[in-house]
C-alpha cells in the first residue's frame, strides 16, 4: 500500500517567521511528486511539480527539494505572510501508477 | 477566461434520490478527475477519465458513476447506492494522467 505522509499535521507561525514542513513518500519506483496550496474557501492550486532526485524548485519565497532515493521533500516559506496561511499538500505519484497518492497536509496558520 | 466550475455549490440530497454535480473546462485538457474529501482524510479518488469515452475507477467509485461524453464535461452521478454522500467533491482536470491538476471551486453534497 503506497502511503503518503506530511509532517506536522499543523503550525502556526508569527509573520515574518521562516518555515518549513514535510512530505515523505515510497522511495521505490519514484515517477514525481507534486505540491499543491489549498486556500479557504478556494480551490487546491499548484506549486510544483518535482521528478528528479535533487531537484530545488522556487516561486517567490516558498521553495521545495526533492530526495527520491530517501523518499522526502521538503516545502520551505521564508518570511511567512498571513496570506500563506493555508493547507499544503503533497501527491506521490508512482511509476507504474496514473493515480496521485495525496498526503492529508500541513495546515499552516501565519499570525500578523 | 480558461477554467474548471463546478455547480451547484450547495446541494441537497433526499435519501434514496441520485444527484448529479456538474465539471466543466475550457482547458483543452484531456484527463479529469473526481476527488472527495471528508474531515481528517486526504483527497480520496472517486473516478478519472483520460480521453473522452473512457474513465476508469478510482479508489472509492462504488455508489458513483460517471460519463464523459464530451471532453469539456465530466459530471459525477452520486447513487442511492451511496450511504454516505456527505462530503465535499472537487473536479480537477490535466493535460494528461501525470501532469499537474486544476482545480475547480468544489461542490458540498449534504443529505436531508
């Protein structure tokens, strides 16, 4: 059973503060993983999508690597906003699969 | 304006009665999704659809079914086979099976 996993389940941070959470994942047949934003009472949006070992990715302060061989990615946000406050969720998505495997998210919450 | 609605956003439901929620995109994308989400869990996979005339089960379709007669349009029919309907659905849709998915705003189902 393919299993997704993030870490932790919910912060809250002060504005300004940096942070970041994980997304652990099968470190077989590894095909790409995916990061998604989901706002209140908005739709999930993406943010990345990661297919090789050692990726970085970045858009604006939020940033992701990748480590397939161990099976985690990591989602940092530097100098958190209120507006970051969100649910963040990561899918797996195997190679012998067409079907993401979504974690629950980190529910993150950014006090002004 | 290129996007995914969903409608209604609200919808009743009396026992023993099947609804239909409506998904349409001017994407142009050819692979569509169904997700429910329930309180505490992940996106759980209802159905999916890669080309128009096909879609394929997901995780949990029983008490669902689906059609996908044209590509812009994939409603998801929830079934008095369906015991417990009360959640909240999302509609994504892709260029295909692997790529990165859009959302659309969701559609909450509660039963009378």
């Amino acid at each position: 059973i393919l299993n997704v996993e993030q870490s932790p389940q919910s912060l809250h941070v002060q504005e300004g503060d940096s942070t970041n959470f994980t997304c652990s994942f099968p470190s077989s047949n590894f095909y790409a993983l995916h990061w998604y934003r989901w706002e209140t009472a908005k739709s999930p949006e993406a943010l990345f999508v990661m297919t090789l070992n050692g990726d970085e990715k970045k858009k604006g302060r939020i940033s992701a690597t990748l480590n397939t061989k161990e099976g985690y990615s990591y989602l940092y946000i530097k100098g958190s906003q209120p507006e970051d406050s969100a649910t963040y969720l990561c899918a797996f998505l195997a190679g012998n699969n067409r079907k993401l495997i979504w974690g629950l998210g980190t529910s993150l919450g950014v006090n002004p | 304006d290129g996007g995914i609605t969903q409608s209604p956003k609200y919808l009743f439901r009396k026992e023993g009665q099947n609804v239909t929620l409506s998904c349409e995109q001017n994407l142009n994308h050819d692979a569509m999704y169904w997700y429910r989400q329930d309180p505490g869990q992940g996106l759980r996979l209802i159905y999916y659809s890669q080309i128009v005339n096909d879609f394929q089960k997901g995780d949990i379709a029983e008490g669902y079914s689906v059609s996908r007669e044209k590509k812009e349009s994939f409603p998801l029919t929830v079934t008095s086979a369906q015991k417990n309907p009360t959640a909240f659905y999302l509609c994504a849709s892709s260029l295909g099976l692997q790529e990165t998915q859009y959302f659309g705003p969701g559609t909450r189902l509660l039963v009378l």
